[in-house]
C-alpha cells in the first residue's frame, strides 16, 4: 500500500524538491552548480521514499555526501517544510514524521561535513600562515646577519669591519665567511675589525677573532683589530699565544691612516685655492713621499 502510494507521489515529490534547490541556489557553495540540482533531487527523492517505505537508509550519510558537494544548510531545511506541506493530504502524519526525521538527519549529516570542510580550510590557513610566518622571519633573520656583519669598504684596499654585540661560536663562524667573500672579491690588504663595541667575553672570543685573522692572513690580507678592551686584551694574553704579529689600534681614526701609510698613502689637507672650489671636502688621500736610501 505504501509502496504504491510513493510510487504515485514520487514525481511530485522530485519536482517540489528541485523547485526548493532551485529557489535556495544562491545559499549552496560554489561546489554545486545549477545543473547538477536535478541529479541532486533526484537523489534525495530516492532516499526519502525508500526511508518512508521501511528500508534502511543512512539519511545522515547522505547529508554528509550532499555537504561535500556544496549543498547548504537552508535547503535542507526548506525542503522539510515543503515536503510536509506538499504531502500533507496524502500521507498519514506518521509519515510526514518521518519526512521530519530524514531531513533531520540529513541535516545533521550536511552540518558534519560542512564542519569537516571549516576545519580543513581553517588547519590548511594556519599551515600557510605558519609558512608566511616562518619565512618572513627567515628574510629578517637574513637582514639581521646582513647588518650584524657590514663590511664596509674604506679606501683601495681596505675594509672595516664594526662589530656589536656578544659573539658566540655560530656568530663567529658567519663573520669569518662574510669576511673572506669580501676580502677575495675586492682583493682587500688590511682589514681594521673595530671590536670597540664586543663586550667581554673570555677567551672564546679571543680565540674566534684568532681564528677570523689567521683566515684573513691565508687570502693575502693583514687584519687589525682597533678599539680593544682591556678585558679582551687580557683574554689574548691568556691564550699564551705568540702575538709579535698580532696589530692593534686605539681607535678606528688611527687604524684608517695606519692602513693608508702602508699603502704609502696620508691623508693631507686640500691646497687653499682647491679648498675653496671644494668646501665641503677639505682633505684628500694622497702618496707619501718615501725616504730615498740612495743617498
């Protein structure tokens, strides 16, 4: 008898259903496009007359299904009242019970995968945030050893290099390779390392600067350190190394014209006549006269 009833009924039921699909369109997601509405009606259909005719049908599984595919949550719901009061006089109120129960566990189903989707979306935004985030700090952490290491050319053939701040063993390791690269590229011969602003640090240190020197010596160039502290200088003195060699500088204004005269170069003031063309440079590098041993 109910079987009978349904089959005559179905066609009304797949049109009402699509009409509701059709009319809540604009609440589905992208996933569902408008010509895929009547395969989902004629889904649905299916479901519901099996469901009413006592056949075991999983109406939140289909919910799940129909989530996935873009399906909203209005439809669902828009589509319960509309079957009840489509079917209100042919069926018995047990049945539009029923018609109740299916959307009902439809909806849960639709809501669980629509859950699932939220979930995925919002892991897959933090996992992109968590990469954006990690490498804008790779970039900054690239500018800050940028920064923490400038060489900075002088004059020719010679390099400063300011160092601020502790220096471990990693921090060490990057300043002897920044520093050969530059000294390989501009050929550089003294290289004035102003340690004026490394705060003590024992003889780790010193022997990281030793090490950063014996480097710089093998490319040819000579390194100077200016500005040493006398808890450094005393951390040297610990390593009980020969330091005949080893040249330091009060200051980094001394170490730039020790490294000039020996390049046979000074720094000299500009004729009157040349420091009146040019008053906001005053001075200028020029060769030093050498002593004649001819005479």
């Amino acid at each position: 008898m109910m079987a009978a009833l349904l089959e005559r009924i179905r066609g009304r039921i797949e049109q009402a259903t699509l009409k509701v699909l059709r009319t809540h369109l604009a609440d589905n997601r992208s996933a569902l496009p408008p010509f895929r509405l009547p395969a989902v009606a004629s889904t649905l259909t299916g479901a519901l007359v099996d469901w009413l005719d006592g056949e075991s049908v999983s109406a939140i599984e289909l919910g799940e299904q129909l989530g996935r595919g873009g399906l909203g949550q209005a439809s669902l719901l828009a589509l319960g009242r509309a079957l009840t009061r489509e079917l209100a006089d042919d069926l018995e109120p047990a049945a539009l019970l029923r018609i109740h129960e299916f959307t009902t566990d439809a909806l849960a189903g639709l809501v669980r995968a629509e859950m699932s989707t939220v979930l995925h979306q919002r892991d897959e935004t933090q996992r992109a945030l968590v990469r954006a985030v990690s490498t804008r700090e790779d970039e900054l952490r690239q500018v800050i050893l940028t920064l923490s290491t400038p060489v900075m050319p002088i004059y020719g053939q010679i390099l400063v290099l300011p160092l601020i701040g502790a220096i471990d063993e990693e921090r060490a390791s990057r300043i002897t390779e920044r520093l050969l690269l530059e000294v390989q590229e501009r050929a550089a011969r003294f290289i004035l390392i102003d340690v004026s602003g490394v705060p003590a640090g024992g003889t780790s240190v010193a022997r990281a600067l030793l090490r950063t020197t014996r480097a710089v010596e093998l490319l040819g160039g000579r390194a100077v350190f200016v500005g040493l502290r006398p808890e450094m200088a005393r951390s040297l003195v610990e390593l009980d190394l020969d330091l005949d060699d080893f040249v330091t500088m009060a200051t980094l204004k001394t170490g730039i014209e020790w490294a000039l005269r020996q390049l046979g170069l000074a720094i000299q003031p500009r004729a009157p006549g040349e420091a009146a063309a040019s008053p906001r440079t005053p001075s200028r590098v020029t060769p030093t006269r050498r002593p004649s041993h001819g005479h």
